[in-house]
C-alpha cells in the first residue's frame, strides 16, 4: 500500500524522518507538498472555505491542513490503486506497522475509511470485528474520534472528497470523522485497534521522535484552546467521557458495543 505524506516546504527535518522511517518499514511512500497557513492569501482564502454561522472560524492553518489532505485526495483520485495511506509528517509507528501496511489484504471489501491512530480518548465502537490483520481488528466506530494523521482511504472516497471540494466550512478531521459535522463525508468509519500509529505530541515519551506536536495542526490547536472556549471544551470532554463510561458499562453487554480508550501498539 502506498503512503502519501504531508510536509511543509519549511521543514526538512521532518521530511528527512518520515523519509527515512517509512524506508525502514518498507512502504512505498510519496511526499506531498503540504499548503503552509503563513502564506495563504486572503484570495485563497476564500476561494477555498466559507465560514459557516455559528461554527468555529477556522485559522489559516486549520484552512492550509484541509488544502494539504486535498492534495493527497487529489493524487489518490488520479492513482491506480483501491487504497492508500494519508500521513501528517510526526507520526510513530507501532509495532510490525512495516508488515501490516506493506499489506492490503486486511482492508474490508468496499472500505472508504479505515483509521489507524488513536487520540487515546474515549469512544464507542462495535464489538463484531469487520476484519482482523493479525492480533489486530478493524472495527466500526460508534462515537466521534478526531485527528486525521494517519488513515486508510479508498480511491472513489478520495474521489468524491475531492469533487465536493472546495469550499469547506470544516476542519478536515471533522469532515472525516464526526457524524456530528453539518458537513460529515457519510462514509462509513472504520478503526484498527491497536492502533498501529500516533501523533508524537501523543506518543509515550520514548517512542517519540520529533519534539514538537504536527505543525499543520499547531495553529488549530491554539486557537481551540483559547478562553472561554477552552473552559467550554474541557467540560464537554469530561462529561462526553462520564456518559461514555458509565453508559458503556451499563448497556454494552445488550447493544453489542464496546467502550474505552482505543491503545496504541
């Protein structure tokens, strides 16, 4: 399976590890030139989102990371292959990942989207495995489960995204997997558990590589965490992750789910 990569012109340092990483792991890989916030013009801009009321006005980063994801889209799209590989430019790879994405064997028949990190939050997902690639399972998610570093998608997916984009009102990662977004893809979320890949910023201490968090989400993240807005979020966090719990603990069992924090491995 080939991996399609995003990365600033501005930083070689990463381009030089996820280089020399996915050689390692034996994965044909290709760099795609990542669309950097600092220089969007206003007429780009526009020509791409459109902020949508009552909703987050997005950043020029949060703006140049969906154009970068397109990118990728675009050039899966035009490929060849059912299936390929997104990547942001700091994630850690788990355990035997070389093997397990060299393969394509796993991927279940018609899948649009198949995550393979973990935020380490709480989510709901269907006890029944859609498929298995070793010890690990792909799963059907339940629950909303963000961040786009690292994720399987189809070539009519990566298609259809592409067509219906631009303009955008949303974040990539809400597009792809929030059901709640006004403007979710509709696919069909699948989740492998263990997830095989990470975010650095999220990694245990000893496997991360880079210091720094992904550059094409620094901006997003500052800006979600600002006032009051931060207050807002991290109480709806707490109380997502209480009605999660207890409501996992009480009904699993009769609705054939399972709930908990997906590990990374």
């Amino acid at each position: 399976m080939k991996a399609y990569f995003i990365n600033l012109d501005r930083s070689p340092e990463r381009l030089a590890y996820m280089s020399r990483t996915l050689n390692a792991l034996g994965i044909d890989h290709e760099r795609v030139a990542a669309v950097d916030g600092n220089t969007l013009s206003d007429e780009e801009i526009g020509r791409n989102y459109t902020h949508r009321a009552g909703t987050q006005l997005l950043d020029a980063g949060s703006i140049a990371c969906f154009m970068s994801h397109r990118r990728a889209w675009q050039r899966i799209a035009e490929g060849e292959d059912d299936h390929a590989l997104v990547l942001e430019d700091d994630i850690v790879f788990g355990r035997d990942a070389g093997a397990l994405l060299r393969d394509m064997s796993w991927i279940p028949d018609g899948a649009p989207l198949v995550r393979l990190e973990t935020f380490r939050r709480h989510t709901v997902w269907d006890a029944e495995p859609l498929a298995r690639a070793g010890d690990r399972e792909i799963v059907r998610l339940r629950h909303v489960q963000l961040g786009a570093g690292a994720y399987v998608i189809s070539r009519r997916a990566a298609g259809l995204l592409t067509e219906r984009t631009p303009p955008f009102r949303h974040a990539v990662d809400f597009v792809l997997f929030d059901p709640r977004c006004p403007d979710f893809c509709g696919f069909e979320i699948m989740q492998m558990i263990p997830a095989p890949c990470i975010q650095s910023d999220r990694a245990p201490a000893d496997t991360r590589p880079v210091d720094l968090p992904s550059i094409l989400q620094q901006t997003r993240r500052k800006v979600l965490a600002r006032g009051f807005r931060r207050l807002l979020a991290k109480t709806e966090r707490e109380l997502s992750k209480q009605r999660l719990k207890w409501s996992g603990l009480i009904f699993d069992r009769f609705r054939g789910t399972k709930t908990g924090r997906i590990p990374f491995r």
